[in-house]
C-alpha cells in the first residue's frame, strides 16, 4: 500500500513537472524563425531566465503542497507525540521551501535587473 502511494505520487510529480514542456514543444513548425534553422532567437540569459521562473514556481508550489500535508499530518496525529515531531518537521521543511523559492525570485529578478541594464 504504502509503495503505491509513493508511486502514484511520483508519477503525478513528473507527470506535472514535464507537462509545461510538454505543452511548450507543441505548435507551428515556423521554418523562417532562427535565421531559417527554426531555433528560437532568444537569449541565452532569457532562456536561463525562464527556467529559473518555473523551477521556482515548481518548488513554491509544491513548498505550499507540502505545508498543506504537514497540516494535516499534525491535525491526524491525536495526541501521539511521535507523530506530532513528525509534523511538525515536515512543516519547517515546507516553510524553508516557500522561503528558498521566494529568495529565488528576488534574486533573479534582482540579477535580471542588473545584467540587463534595466531598473527593477
């Protein structure tokens, strides 16, 4: 039971984290985009920049998911003192990933703004 659980929770990560990708890699073939070679013509540092955003919306995202197990872990444990540690662990993870994530963007937005000469 409990490797199912693990399984499908797995599967549903991945199967939430590839989608954007996924969706992203669908649509018109432009032949004339790229200079003719069909690769987009952005950045280097706007591509970077891209992934960062949505590997940090991926890890807020899910640092929100996992205070909202902790929560429940807590409010399930009636009184068993294991189980409230347990908890409450899963809940300092899950606030230091929502900070992590936070931090994350500042920082990008905050060297974004330097490296690109604009004012943020």
């Amino acid at each position: 039971m409990k490797n199912t659980i693990k399984k499908v929770v797995y599967g549903a990560s991945v199967m939430a984290l590839t989608l954007p990708a996924v969706v992203g890699a669908y649509g018109t073939f432009d032949p004339t985009a790229g200079g003719g070679t069909g690769l987009p013509q952005s950045s280097l540092m706007s591509i970077i920049t891209n992934i960062m955003k949505w590997l940090l919306t991926a890890i807020g995202i899910a640092g929100v998911i996992g205070f909202a197990i902790a929560g429940i872990l807590y409010l399930t444990a009636a009184g068993d003192e294991k189980r409230i540690e347990t908890a409450k662990k899963a809940m300092v993870a899950a606030i230091i990933g929502v900070i992590v994530a936070l931090v994350g963007v500042v920082a990008l937005n905050a060297a974004s703004g330097l490296l690109g000469g604009s004012q943020f």
